[in-house]
C-alpha cells in the first residue's frame, strides 16, 4: 500500500479540486485556494462558493455546510 495514499486520486485531475476522494482527504490536503475559493477550517482543502451551503460535504470537517440558515 502507497504510504502516502496517492493511489487513491489522480494527481493531476483530483489533487486540490475541492472534493475529497480518499478517505484520508489526503488528496485535498495543503493546497493553495484560487480565486472564488475557501479554505476549510481544519486546513485540509478547498472550496468553491458555490459548493458552500449545498447540503454536500466538501471539507471532511463539515465547515463548508456549517452556519447555513
């Protein structure tokens, strides 16, 4: 098994693009946010604005669901 379970996205097309693909979230893991972007509050990822308050879980810990009306 990869150590750093990159095995479980590609690098190229899911690496910091703001949905978690490995159980770790290991794949959204220190990146940079662009333009329009969020970071999670616990640092590991990304998100789009219009991913906020979506009812979908795009940071493992829930911040871009939290204080949504």
């Amino acid at each position: 098994m990869d150590p750093q379970g990159s095995r479980c996205f590609n690098n190229v097309t899911q690496r910091c693009n703001g949905e978690v693909d490995c159980m770790s979230g290991i794949d959204e893991m220190d990146c940079r946010c662009g333009t329009n972007e969020y970071a999670c509050h616990s640092g590991e990822g990304c998100y789009k604005s219009h991913q906020r308050c979506d009812s979908k879980r795009d940071c493992i810990d829930f911040s871009d669901e939290i204080d949504c009306g």
